[in-house]
C-alpha cells in the first residue's frame, strides 16, 4: 500500500539528501538532466528556499523517503522534479507526488505547473502525459506543462485532509519505527 505524499519542511533537507545520492549515477543524471555529484546535489538542497518552494516526500521501509518532488514556485508559475528510487518504482510513487504537488499550487494560486527532463527519460515523459500534461519533445528534451484551474473548496478541502493523513501516518510510522529499534536492541542483549 502506498504511503500517504507528505508536506515536508526544512528540517527534512538530510533526509532528501539522502534520498538524491542514493539514486544512481544514471538516475542522477535523469533527474537534473545532467550528471550531479554528491556534492552539488547536497549544495542544490542547501539552496532550496523554504518560503516559496515545497518539498512532498513518500516514505517507506525505516523511515527513508522512496520518493520525492521539488516544487519551485514563482507568483504564477511553478517548476515540479520527481524522484523514485528504483526499488520503490511501479508503485505509483510518482503520480502520487505529481498530483500532491499539482493540487498544492493549484490552492496557492499557480496557474501552471511545467516539468522538464532529458526526452530519453521515458518514465518521467509518460508519468506527465498520464497526468494531463503537454509534453513537447526537441532537441533531446522534453518540456512538459499543464495549466491549473482555480482552487475550489473541494480542492482546498482535500489539501487540508491529506496533509493531515500524511502527518498521523508518518506519526505512526515513526512510533512502530521506535519500537523495531528498541526490540533489536533488547534481542541483542
């Protein structure tokens, strides 16, 4: 079962940090369109603006995020990047984090939300044609974009809720996370 998408702050900048360099070299590079060390991934992440842009993460096996998505915002336009380690893949991680982040600039008053990526990255360029988006490919890159409709109070309702369920399952998880540790550490005695 999927894992509720949660709101995280900046205090969850270590946790995507270990999510980026746990990617591979190839998945890195499809990720930022580039080949990124661990050190710049880790000076991108020191860089993100907590005030305007979002970070939804998807958190699986002891609490290390499966998922993630960047949301750069700007007063109208926002920029989405989503990473899937490959274990979690086939989950429907992405989608997940996609429509969590497109619901979310749609109740902050974005009027489009745009994902870019190397064409080559065939599960990003499918994951934005499965969720509505245009996907232009030229030049060996793909610029995928979707204009938003106005907020509405189902819209900022359902934000609202899955904020909420996201913030008790990760509660939950971090108690039974507690309590795996506490009874490998009484079995080791």
């Amino acid at each position: 079962m999927l894992s509720p998408v949660q709101r995280l702050g900046a205090g969850a900048r270590s946790a995507y940090l270990e999510h980026l360099v746990s990617l591979d070299a190839e998945d890195r590079r499809l990720r930022f369109a580039v080949p990124r060390s661990s050190a710049a991934i880790a000076d991108y992440i020191e860089r993100i603006n907590f005030d305007s842009d979002v970070l939804f993460g998807v958190y699986g096996e002891a609490l290390a995020l499966d998922g993630a998505a960047h949301l750069a915002m700007g007063p109208e336009f926002a920029e989405l990047g989503v990473s899937v380690r490959r274990q979690a893949r086939g989950k429907g991680i992405g989608g997940a984090l996609m429509e969590r982040a497109t619901e979310f600039a749609r109740n902050h008053s974005i009027t489009r939300v745009s994902v870019y990526c190397l064409a080559e990255n065939l599960a990003m360029v499918r994951l934005a044609r499965r969720k509505g988006m245009r996907v232009v490919v030229q030049s060996g890159d793909a610029d995928a974009h979707i204009v938003l409709p106005s907020a509405t109070p189902r819209s900022v309702t359902s934000e609202f809720i899955a904020d909420h369920v996201a913030l008790l399952d990760y509660t939950l998880r971090t108690n039974v996370e507690s309590w795996r540790r506490v009874a490998i550490a009484f079995a080791q005695r």
